[in-house]
C-alpha cells in the first residue's frame, strides 16, 4: 500500500544451529572453544613468541589446527594436547600426508591432568576457564621452558602484569611475579574468534626465572593469602585480626615444640595449620578478590595478646605497620616474610 511500510516476510523453515563450524566441526562455547580466525592475528602470535627453529613446542586446545600449521612451519615439533576427541580426529586428517604429520604429535587428554612432556616454549589459546591452574602448572614445570606466549581473557592479562598500585594488583600479580616475568603484548578484540567469545582478550608472554626463587611455596601462598585479605587494609590491622594472631601463634609454638623434641612422630609437622585452609583452596584459585577468609574484625585478646605484640614488633622493625598489601612490591614482601621467619613465626 502506497505510503505504508513493508512488513518483512517471516522466513520459514528450521532456523540456523546455534553452533559454529569449521571443517565441518562444531565448536561448544560451554567447553570454551573459540577458534583464532584471523590470519594476520595468528600471525602476529607467531611472531612475537620468538620461535627458533629447533624448538619444540606446546600448544594447548589446538581445535582445528589454524594456529598449529603456523607453529609447525616455524619450529622443530608441536606437542598438541586437546581434550575434545573431534578435535583430535580433525587435527589428524588436516596434517595426515603432509610434511608436517611426522612433527605433530597430538596428546588427547586433560591438560591440568597430563603429565607434560620436555618443550622449549608453549603458545596457546587456552579455554579461559582453565587460565589461572593452567598458569601454575606451566610455572612449576620442569625443566623450565623459555617462555609461554599464551591468550587469555583480557582482565584476568591485566592481572597478571599489574604492578603495586595498580587497581588490579592482587594476590594472582604477586604469585606469578615471583615465578616468572609476565608482558602484555597485545589486545584482541572478541569477532576475531569464531564463535566470538562475552569478553576482549590479550596475549601475554611469561618468562619463567632462572634461577626459580628459593622460596618455600606453602609458605609464601599462606603469606601472601594473609597480607590480602583485605588489600587496601593496613598491614597493622590485619595482622592484629583475631583469627590470623591465634593461627600464627599455634604454628609457631608447634614449630618451637618441633625443635625441643626427640619424638619422631612430630617430625612431620602435622599440627601446623594451613593457611590456605583459612579461606579458598590453593595459590591457583586467585580471583584477582580480596580473600573472603573466615577471620572476625575483632582484635585479638586474652591468650593471644602477648603474640599479638611479637607480631607487631616485626612489622615495627619493617616499618611495614601502615604499608597495604595493594602498594608493596616484590622485593617488600620477600622481606617481610623474611623478618617473620626470623623471628620464628611461619605461615605453613
């Protein structure tokens, strides 16, 4: 009808499934499968992780293979580990009869459950849900790689670079930082993925050092946890919380009874309490949140009062009384930590 608006025809028939292909492979957003599909990205990915051509490679959740033909032509070996099994079955026919079939060699499995083999450097797409195990893992692999160049979701990339002050710093900055040096080397935008993921990512390279720093790590993760359980608090306060005077003071008059007796069934320690049981389980599990660790505001009294003041003669000597976790750099906490011992009190 003249001076009316055309309704648009209803199409008809089955609608477009709500997957997305390629290869004829269907990819699950529950299981985190977003496929790198630019090619210059992937490219750049390359590039940036320095690849030699006598490396061996890790790659992690490959999927179809765009970033892994990239990576055969630049190095030695890839070492694929998928966890789908049409993953699998697609990597395999896309490089079967090719020059590079004889240097892939695919491992089908869990990641954070696999036993990892030897590799010089690992780059990888990861599925966003395993980023911060995933981590870990790498960290405490040996022998040490040179270097992971790795794409994870965008805030959880800033994170781990973030710096003292940084409104991002948290416990996840300081754990990996002790571990490694970490770069954010560039931002990716959610459509150069099929299907495109909720969130922007980033590509970031960790450098394992060399030598590891000789840290005793349930002790620096129970430190750690401590010092955030609220970042922006003083020092002083939360180290005069109830909960964490009467927890230090168990394990330190454990340890003192540990070093006065003969008795051999002490000697494995199983008094001492685990910080982390405290709150979340394990140095992998870092939100990038303060801790929401069961500890009362009130400050200690009674019994613990007495240790509650050794507890502030350390922070005294450190000067660390007003300091916030939020603020202090590496070297601060490894001090800190440092000056408790000292005086005998532990965190595992």
């Amino acid at each position: 009808m003249a001076g009316g608006k055309i309704k648009k025809e209803k199409q008809k028939g089955p609608r477009a499934p709500a997957n997305h292909y390629q290869g004829g492979v269907s990819f699950h957003k529950s299981k985190g499968q977003h496929i790198l599909k630019n090619p210059l990205l992937v490219d750049t990915i390359v590039q940036k992780a320095g690849i030699k051509s006598t490396d061996v490679i890790l790659e992690i959740g490959p999927g179809t293979g765009n970033l892994t033909k990239k990576l055969l032509e630049a190095g030695k070996m890839v070492i694929a580990v998928e966890l789908d099994p049409r993953m699998v079955l697609e990597l395999q026919r896309r490089f079967q009869g090719t020059p590079f079939s004889n240097r892939l060699k695919v491992i089908q499995g869990d990641v954070l459950k696999t036993d990892l083999p030897y590799f010089d450097i690992c780059v990888a797409n990861i599925p966003y849900q395993i980023s911060s195990p995933l981590t870990f893992k790498l960290l405490f692999h040996q022998p040490a790689f040179r270097c992971a160049v790795i794409m994870f979701q965008r805030e959880f990339a800033m994170r781990l670079v973030a710096q003292p002050g940084d409104n991002l710093y948290c416990r996840l900055s300081v754990n990996t930082q002790l571990y490694a040096r970490v770069f954010h080397l560039l931002k990716v935008g959610k459509n150069n993925f099929r299907p495109p993921p909720k969130v922007d990512s980033s590509v970031v390279r960790i450098e394992p050092r060399k030598p590891r720093p000789q840290v005793n790590g349930k002790e620096w993760d129970g430190f750690i946890r401590i010092c955030f359980i609220r970042k922006n608090k003083t020092l002083g306060s939360i180290f005069r919380q109830k909960n964490v005077v009467s927890t230090l003071e168990k394990n330190y008059k454990t340890l003192q009874a540990l070093q006065t007796s003969n008795d051999e069934t002490l000697v494995g320690g199983d008094e001492m309490i685990d910080i982390a049981k405290l709150g979340d389980q394990g140095m992998d599990l870092d939100d990038g949140t303060d801790d929401e660790m069961d500890v009362e505001d009130d400050e200690a009294e009674g019994d613990v009062s007495g240790f509650k003041e050794k507890i502030a003669s350390v922070l005294k000597e450190g000067d660390f009384q007003e300091k916030r976790a939020s603020k202090l750099s590496q070297q601060e906490f490894l001090y800190l930590l440092s000056l408790f011992n000292k005086h005998g009190i532990h965190f595992s």
